[in-house]
C-alpha cells in the first residue's frame, strides 16, 4: 500500500542517476529526480526512485526490488496466517462468542476477533494489490538503458520466472516420494535433491532470468509449501 515518502531521503548515487526509463504517457525520456524513501526507518521500509519525463513532465515512483519482494511477502504471510485461523474455525468460534452464547466477555472477544480478521485480510490483500501495482509502475516505464549485472524486477515476478522457481520443488517431491516407495536411497538422497534444486539456480541465465531473481521465486514457493504443509498438514 502507498506510504508517505520522506523528503530527506538519500540523494543519487552515481549508479541510480545512470537509470532512465520510458514515459508511459509520451514515450519520453525519464530520468531519475531524487530517492523517495518511506519516512518511517527499519525492516521492511518502502525505497525507490521519483522520475519525470523530459517531455511531458508526468512523474512516477519506481520502488526497488527489495520493496516489491518485501511487499509480496508480507501479503502472503498475512492471508497464509488468516487461511490458519480459519482452518482452525474461528469463525464457529466469533459465531458462538456473538450469537450462540452471548455474554459481554465473549462479545468483546468475537468483535476483537473479528477485526483483527478483517485487518489481515484487508492488509494481505492491499500488500498484494500494491505489490502488483508497483511491478506494473516498473513494466509501464522500462529502463532504456538497463544494467546487466542485474534483472529488472518485473520480470524477476513475472509467469516464466515463477514459473521455473516452482519446477525444481516439484522434481524433488517427486523424487522424494519415489525414493520412499521404491529407491530407498537413505541419506544419499540428500545429494541428489540438493542438485535438483541448484541445477535450475546454476543455469537461470540460459533461460534468460537473473539467478538472484530465480533464487528469489525458488524462495517464494518454499514459503508458500512451507505455510501451506505448517496449516493443512
């Protein structure tokens, strides 16, 4: 979700003042203005770079990579915790706090409860939204001149990425449910998976992705399976 931007923020480096992108509006040059940075410091703070076109002067806010990975996270955090409390039946919980069996402790407990479910959904689903929004902000203006020691991150998320960081974990579940039925490989196994998983790492640049970025949608799904075996399983 958008936030406040903090005036003082850092000013350009010499690598951020290379950046330009494409101006949506006129296909002009933008070049970069200035660091805006959330006002608030500390972990999961809100950076990027302010740029106006030469032409038109439209202005537009490009968050860095770390804040659109941060972001992503965040929203996917907060809706797997509210898909466990509802595995849990909280709502037959509020339903008999309000409804069933109603009393002043359990009506305050069940409006607590509930606005706390809304307040999760309502931040996973705006982190989502802003997320998404910030990954078309950056596709909507493309760099001219983009570095090539790294990927621009509107493709770091993009299908084919996401795409390709799912594929090693679902060779090595695979493998592991073949070797406990029939190989029976014992700690050598171990071996094999770890290649599986780093083999697609190794060769992301023949596949046109960044490794930072393949490494990244790997650890996407590793969150993602990991809450989802923590509340189903």
């Amino acid at each position: 979700m958008a936030t406040p931007r903090n005036p003082q923020s850092p000013a350009l480096d010499a690598a951020s003042l290379t950046l330009e992108r494409r101006c949506h509006n006129c296909t002009g040059t933008m070049p970069p203005v200035r660091h805006e940075d959330e006002a608030r410091t500390g972990p999961g703070t809100e950076r990027g770079i302010q740029f106006q076109c030469s032409q038109c002067r439209a202005d537009v806010w490009i968050g860095n990579p770390s804040t659109i990975a941060s972001s992503l996270f965040s929203g996917v955090a907060a809706l797997a915790g509210l898909a466990y409390v509802f595995s849990k039946n909280i709502t037959g919980f509020i339903s008999t706090a309000l409804f069933k069996d109603p009393s002043i402790m359990s009506g305050a407990v069940g409006v607590i409860l509930t606005g706390m479910i809304l307040a999760f959904a309502y931040g996973g689903f705006g982190q989502l939204k802003w997320t998404i929004e910030m990954i078309r902000q950056r596709r909507n203006h493309p760099l001219l001149n983009p570095p090539s020691r790294s990927a621009d991150l509107s493709k770091t998320l993009d299908a084919r990425t996401l795409g390709l960081g799912l594929l090693p974990w679902t060779v090595a579940v695979g493998l592991g449910r073949v070797n406990d039925s029939y190989l029976g490989l014992g700690e050598s196994a171990i071996l094999v998976l770890l290649a599986v998983l780093g083999a697609p790492i190794y060769f992301a640049p023949k596949f046109g992705v960044s490794r930072t970025a393949l490494f990244l949608a790997c650890g996407f799904w590793l969150a993602v399976g990991g809450g989802a075996a923590w509340i189903f399983g």
